[in-house]
C-alpha cells in the first residue's frame, strides 16, 4: 500500500509519495482503450494513437501567433506567477544543463535563464569579479511545433536574447529526446505534457535524460479540490474559455479541446505515482488556486 503524508498550508495542498510501491498505473490503463488499433484522447474524442501527435500539432500550429496573449488572458495574468513559482522550485544555479520540454514560445525558458544569470552575478560578485561557470550554462527549449518556437525565437530577439549562446532552441518530441542520458540538471514541462500522446515515454525521457541529483518539475492544469469552486471552474472554462479562443484566435476548437483535455488528465495522485512509475523519488505536487494548476516534483537519485 502507498503511504501518503498531506501537509496543509495557506490554502496550498502538498502531498509526498514516501513508499516507491506506489500505486503501478500506466497511461495506457488510464488513456488508452486494448483494442485494436489502440485509441487515446484527442480532448473528450478517441481517435488513434498514431493521430494525437498531428492534431495537437495542428491546434498549436493555429493558435501559435495569439498563444501568449491568450495565455494573459484566460488566466488573467496568472500564468507567469505558476511560472515563477516553478522556476523557483528549480533552485537554478550558474553552469546549469537545463532543458524546458514543450517550451513553446520560451517563457519558462527566459525565466530560468533570467534565473541563471541572477545566479551567476551573485556568484560573480562573491568571487570578485571572476564566474568559470558562465559559458557553460545552457537552457534547451525543446517543443515538437515549428510555429511555437518561431514566435520564441521572435521573442527572444525582442528581449535581445538572439545570440546568447546559453539559449538552445531544438524541435523535438518530449518522447524521443536527443539529448544524451545523464546529460541536464534540471527538467521543466509546463502544460505540455497534457498534449503527449504516451505520458509514461515522455517521463521515462525526463528520467533518462537527466543527472542524478536532477530534477523534474512539472506545472500543468489540473483537477480542482475546493467544493463549489468546481461549478464556477466548469462554467469559465467552458463558456468563456472557447469563444474568448474564438474571439482572438478565430478558433473555438483548438480552445475547446483545451478545456476538454485538462478533464482528460490524471489526478494529481494519479499523475504523481506515474512520475515515481517513470523512477522518480521524492514526488511532491502543490496544488495552486485549488487545484487549477499544480506543480509535481521529483528527483533522480
Ligand atoms: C500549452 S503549450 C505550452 C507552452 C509553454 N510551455 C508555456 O507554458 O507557455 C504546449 C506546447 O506543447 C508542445 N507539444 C505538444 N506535444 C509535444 C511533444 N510530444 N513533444 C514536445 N512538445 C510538444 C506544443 O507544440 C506546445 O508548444
């Protein structure tokens, strides 16, 4: 059996998996149906497997130009405080291998990189002037969609981070990494990994990929825990959330699969024990405004 200790604090919920027995459930179980050819969700629709990869491509390929503008706007500006706290949670340090999956248009990526160089001023400064580390540093934005990424690069132009060679931008599949095993510090995925079609691939990448000592950290929608709260969160997500899509995108669909796939998605239990599945220890996960988004952690020991 699984032993779980639930601490409470400001409103926060953090649980800790203690026992690597957790619970053995596969994605597969969850997502997939044993017919023959296997099925997976495309939002509240089974399509084949082999299918998800090109249609979430294409909603990402749609909305890439409005991304993050919608962003502010469906969460009211919240996203980029979820994104601080998971950089914070990161602990970035000078020198730091550090890859960001489904990266999208970099602004986790620029956070930790902003990180990183506050880091190394400290370092700088306490050194007297010297930082060995520096040169060393590399953030990789890893996403599958070509469109993402360009508005990225287009991003970090404008921030005048076009040739700051710590800044690696890659087109990659979260489950196929081509970055060597035991090779990053540190691993972030934030709500990317909703739209992988074998979650449990894309955590035993995340496994492989980095150091002992390494840390996943992951930020994705989730399910809400707070009575009541559940009916205002449904009625958003639903009612406003696809015509606001529609409204500035000129696409209802892409947002609607959006509201559908976060439904889609494992518990936060559930997920927590897929990331000790993958070989993770220490998983944690805080919820955040009830359960809207939470944070899982865990380390490679
Ligand atoms: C909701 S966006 C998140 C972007 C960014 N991380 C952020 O928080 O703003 C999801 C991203 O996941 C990418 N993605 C979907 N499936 C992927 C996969 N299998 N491998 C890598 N990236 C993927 C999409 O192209 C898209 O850019």
């Amino acid at each position: 059996m699984t032993t779980m200790a639930a601490t409470r604090r400001m409103g926060r919920q953090s649980w800790r998996i203690f026992s690597m027995q957790a619970r053995r459930c596969s994605v597969a179980h969850d997502h997939t149906s044993s017919s023959d050819p296997k099925l997976t969700n495309f939002g509240y629709r089974e399509v084949p497997e082999n299918e998800k990869s090109k249609l979430v491509g294409n909603v990402f390929t749609n909305v890439a130009g409005t991304y993050d503008l919608m962003n502010d706007l469906m969460s009211i500006g919240l996203h980029r405080l979820w994104k601080d706290r998971l950089v914070s949670k990161l602990h970035p340090f000078p020198g730091m291998q550090h890859l960001d999956v489904a990266g999208g248009t970099g602004d986790v990526a620029f956070r930790v990189l902003h990180a990183i160089h506050k880091a190394e001023h400290r370092a700088v400064g306490k050194l007297g002037g010297k930082s060995e580390a520096k040169n060393e540093t590399r953030v990789h934005v890893c996403d599958i969609n070509p469109n993402m990424l360009e508005v990225g690069k287009q991003r970090a132009h404008k921030l005048g981070l076009e040739n700051v060679e710590d800044l690696v931008w890659m087109e990659g599949d979260a489950e196929a990494l081509s970055l060597e095993d035991n090779s990053m510090d540190g691993y972030t995925i934030a709500f990317g990994i909703r739209n992988v079609t074998h979650i449990d691939r894309a955590l035993k990448e995340a496994h492989r990929v980095l150091r002992r000592g390494g840390r996943f950290l992951c930020l994705e929608l989730s399910h809400v825990s707070i009575p009541g709260f559940q009916q205002v969160y449904d009625a958003y997500s639903f009612a406003v959330i696809p015509a606001m899509g529609e409204l500035v995108s000129g696409d209802r669909a892409s947002y609607q699969y959006l509201v559908e796939s976060i439904r889609r998605f494992p518990s936060q239990e559930k997920f927590a024990a897929m990331i000790a599945d993958a070989g993770f220890q220490e998983v944690q996960y805080e919820n955040l405004v009830g359960g809207v988004v939470a944070i899982h952690s865990g380390l490679k020991l």
